[in-house]
C-alpha cells in the first residue's frame, strides 16, 4: 500500500474509537472467541511494581521512543479489545482506524538464566503471596529486572508485528499493546511466569523443612499444678475434692440377735 493511501487516514475521534471497539468486542464474543480487553481506570496505566517494571523495560527501547507516547494514549482510551497471553507470545486486537492484529512473540529466559536468577534470589522470598505482590527487598527487584540476565527482555528478545499498513518495528498499535501487558501484569503477575514457561514456586524460599512429624507436648516449666491453678482462677483445689466419708459404717448384727428379733416378730 502507498505511503499516501494509509498516512492521511480520516481522523477518529476518541468517542468513536470506543464505539467502535465495543462493537468489535460483542461481535467477537459471539463468534465464540474470549475476549479479555485492557480496562485502565484513572491516568496511571500501571501500579504494581511488575507492571511498572514491564513498563519501565519498555521505555528502555530507545529506538522506539517517539512510538510511545502514541501508545499509551491508545491503551488509555480502551483500543486494547483483547490481549492474551501465552507460553512466549501474547496476541492482541488493537481498534483504530480498522480492527489490527498485533502479534509479540517474546524468548523465553533460558534454563541456565533462571537457575541464576533464582540462586541470587535464594532465601530472599518467603512466599507466593510476597512474590505476586512485589514486596521484597532492592536488591531482589534490581536482579529481577536485570535486562538481558534477569525476566524482562531486551530489544533483541522481542519480535513485533502488526496487520496495520504501517512499516515500521513499533507502531502505535504495538505500542498500546505493550502497555497494555504492563497493565495485565499488575492484575496477573503470574502470567510474566507464564510467558517464560518457568514456575514462580521456585523462587520461594524453602521454610519449614524441618518440622517434627508428631507434636510435641508443652514443656514442664509451662504445665500448670494445682497450687498455679488455684492462684489463676481463685479456686481451692481442695475443697474440690472428692468429699471423704466421716460416718463409720454400722457392724451387722450377730446370728442370736437376729432369732431373737425373728421370734419377738412371729408373736
């Protein structure tokens, strides 16, 4: 297609725009197709440190700086229809002036590469939850998104593609879509895990391997006796006893006294 045929498209308007991938979105549905659009509320597109980190990487691409921006004014206003992402590539439907496919396949960090990442990160993450969320320590984030050691790639681990008319390595639909992973990594940061095809639950600290099978029972020090008890709850441990008898229990009567009662009875 000629430069001029794509380059001065008639303008659409944001409002239009979201019309449009509305539209697009219901017909996609009814074909059958799960459609996951990128929703972004407020200005912020990211807010998690692995959406911010993605994002960060990202603007690192100083080849694609004037795209950027572009980008990002795209996935604010909901041109994002639908992102899914899979084991090393992710797959978007981007509305513009047209419906564009967009298509990023991403190397997947290698065996050697993960076994490194996690051995600097060994004992340093205490649990899934720590992990999804972020919360660790400077060091763990500087090593996790290393560019080219650690999880986030690097231009030439990146490959980019679009069915718009334009021919250039990163265009505004491409962009948006990037963004737009950032924005999906702040709600499914396991899906990072996912495009790498490695499993997150290595990076967790191994705790609790040395627990008892059978439990254990309180220490001497710490069992209560009678005299304890009687201070903590103001009981007289005695008076709760069992009471001991104070009558003397009757002696039976002798044989001649019972024929003699038998006798006096009988008249």
């Amino acid at each position: 297609m000629a430069y001029f045929d794509w380059e001065w498209r008639p303008y659409v308007s944001v409002a239009e725009r979201r019309r449009k991938a509305a539209r697009e979105m219901e017909k996609r549905r009814k074909q059958g197709h799960a459609v996951s659009p990128v929703v972004i509320e407020g200005r912020a597109i990211v807010r998690t440190f692995w959406g911010k980190a993605w994002c960060e990487n990202l603007e690192r691409y100083s080849d694609f700086a004037n795209r950027l921006p572009r980008g990002r004014t795209y996935v604010r206003n909901g041109s994002v229809i639908d992102l899914q992402i899979g084991p090393g590539s992710i797959r978007a439907f981007v509305s513009g002036s047209e419906l564009y496919e967009v298509a990023v396949k991403v190397k997947p960090v290698t065996e050697a590469r993960w076994k490194a990442i996690c051995t600097d990160c060994a004992g340093a993450i205490d649990s899934l939850v720590q992990l999804l969320q972020g919360r660790f320590s400077k060091g763990v984030m500087e090593r996790i998104c290393r560019q080219t050691t650690g999880l986030f790639p690097s231009p030439r681990e990146i490959e980019l593609s679009c069915s718009c008319p334009d021919s250039a390595g990163m265009c505004k639909h491409v962009a948006a879509v990037l963004y737009g992973i950032g924005a999906r990594f702040d709600q499914q940061p396991e899906l990072l895990f996912r495009l790498h095809e490695v499993d997150e639950q290595e990076l967790i600290a191994k705790v609790g391997k040395e627990l008892p099978l059978v439990k254990q029972g309180p220490a001497a020090s710490k069992i209560l006796g009678d005299e304890d008890l009687s201070a903590v709850f103001g009981l007289d441990m005695e008076a709760s006893a069992v009471p001991k008898l104070t009558s003397t229990p009757k002696k039976p009567k002798s044989k001649a006294k019972r024929v003699a009662r038998s006798r006096k009875l009988r008249r």
